[in-house]
C-alpha cells in the first residue's frame, strides 16, 4: 500500500466537486492503462468504478468516485471497459513481405510501374456458410416493429464461397465448392484466367494468404503452370487485413448472410452469386490508402507497445 498524501484525503462539501492535484489524474489514467492481471485482481478488463476502487486500494486518493474517473478518461479517449481482437504480426520478415503488396496497390513491381495490361486480384476462401432452415419463416418489418427471423434452424449443410477481387477494375470472378483445397482453387483459377482481359494480359497478380491451396513456392509453380501469366503474390502470416477480399467478405457477410435465412445449399449459392453480380453493378475500387511508410510505422508503433519490448 502506497502512503496517501496528506493534501490528498480533502473532504469535500455537500454538492462541491473535490478538487484533486494534476499528480492524481495522471496516476489514476497510468493505472486505467495496466492490465488488472498487473494489480493481481481476477479481472479481465476495468470499468471507472473499478479504476476508482483500485486507486483507493492503492493509496493513490483516500476516496474518489466512478463518475470523477469516468469523466477524466473521457476527456483523453481512454476506454479500459472496451477491448478488440487483434491480430499481431508475427512473421519476422513482415515488412518484407507485405511491402511488395502495399506497392501493387499502387501499381508498382519491383521498383516499375505496371503496364496499362497487367491486373491485381486478392483471392481467398470464406468457409462454412451455412444453409439455415429457420424453423419460422421470416418476418418483414412494419410499422413499429423489427424484422423478425426464427431462433431455431436445421442445418442443411455448407458452402465454401471461393473469390478473386480485381483491385483495380472493382470486378469479381466467384464460385461455390463443398471444400476449399488444390482443386477448388484451380477451378476459381481457371474461371477467371480464360476470361478476358486477363487471359491475354501480361501478367495478372494473384495476392493470397498462407492457406494450403496456396502456400509457397510450390503454389507459386503450380500457379504458373496452370496458366504462365499468373504470378502468385503471397500475404505474411496474421496480414488478412492487407488482402482486399477481406473487405469484400465483410460485405458479403453483413449485407447477404445476416441474418442467415437460407432454406438449402441451392438458396445459399443463389443468394451469393446474385449478391456477387449486384455488387459489381455498384462497386468501385476500394480507396486503399495504407503503404509503406504507413507499415513501418505501425510495425515501429507495435513494438514499442509490446508487452516484450525492452525499455
């Protein structure tokens, strides 16, 4: 326990704000920034009340209320309560590896600027969307009332929906499989690739994650063996983020799966491929504005927040 100055255990007047030193509101918004594991409390995250509780624990005011911290944090965008799931990167050659993509973004490879005939796509797979059967059919909104959809569902199986983004021309090429794999992916491949324009085009970039049916050197080969324009361009690990498709599932995910009516796999791949055509009617390329100099930033940023960094 911390000795409590004596200038800080001031007791207030009825309906008077207590006045606390600038010392205190620095400390309190320091402890607000520990995790609580720090202050060995079984907690996962700190609410104002519990800041404040902890402040008098630890010595640092005699009293102090939930509101007084709620309304200090407030004012410098701190928000304990809140947290989010982050994805942290962990490939050593991150900035090596990402850097090449951030350039096609701009249309840059190796150091020149790419030909009016050569295209981006980011591709990847969204697994597991489900065919649920709601056990009440769905309700339209009204007046004063919500759209409705059925709790209960029966399971009626599930798509893989495989995607290919063309970045610069805000265009689509999409498939359903059963599963993903080698196979499902040289499908997606070959549907987009003797298309124009990129079956006659001089080179088109395939931007993909590590996953099984694209990983490495030996999918970089098959690639090009499948097709000798293609130049598969390959994301560090825990890098979704930088891979366009990604924006494009969210889409799909927000505007056509949720709520997630579907009676059967036919309506499931007809609800996808429709919402594939009706957003290439109204999309544009995405306004991706991160490079570079922003990653070097952020990884710079990142390690001197880890909990790992040395002083």
């Amino acid at each position: 326990m911390r000795s409590v100055p004596t200038g800080w255990l001031i007791k207030s007047e009825v309906g008077v704000r207590p006045h606390f030193p600038p010392q205190v509101r620095v400390q309190i918004k320091a402890l607000a920034c520990e995790l609580p594991t720090k202050l060995n409390l079984p907690l996962s995250r700190f609410s104002s009340s519990e800041i404040a509780r902890a402040a008098v624990n630890e010595g640092l005011v005699a009293q102090i209320s939930g509101t007084t911290v709620w309304r200090w944090l407030s004012a410098d965008a701190i928000r304990p309560w809140r947290h989010r799931c982050w994805i942290f990167p962990r490939d050593p050659q991150f900035a090596q590896k990402a850097g090449p993509i951030l350039d096609l973004y701009q249309r840059w490879w190796q150091g020149k600027h790419l030909k009016d005939d050569e295209y981006i796509l980011s591709t990847d797979e969204k697994t597991s969307i489900q065919a649920r059967a709601r056990l009440h059919p769905t309700t339209p909104p009204a007046a004063k009332r919500l759209m409705r959809y059925e709790h209960e569902y029966e399971r009626k199986g599930a798509w893989a929906y495989l995607a290919a983004w063309d970045v610069g021309r805000a265009k689509l090429t999409g498939r359903c499989e059963a599963s993903t794999g080698i196979e499902p992916f040289h499908r997606l491949v070959d549907q987009t690739m003797r298309r124009e324009p990129y079956r006659s085009a001089r080179r088109v970039f395939w931007i993909a994650d590590g996953g099984s049916s694209h990983r490495g050197e030996a999918a970089a080969q098959r690639l090009r063996g499948w097709h000798q324009n293609a130049v598969l361009v390959s994301t560090p690990v825990h890098a979704s983020w930088l891979n366009q498709i990604e924006i494009y599932f969210s889409i799909v995910q927000r505007k056509a799966l949720t709520p997630n009516d579907l009676s059967d796999l036919i309506a499931a791949k007809q609800r996808l491929l429709g919402f594939q055509k009706h957003f290439e009617k109204i999309a544009s390329p995405f306004d991706w504005k991160f490079t570079r100099d922003d990653l070097e930033k952020l990884l710079t940023r990142l390690k001197k927040e880890s909990p790992t960094s040395e002083p």
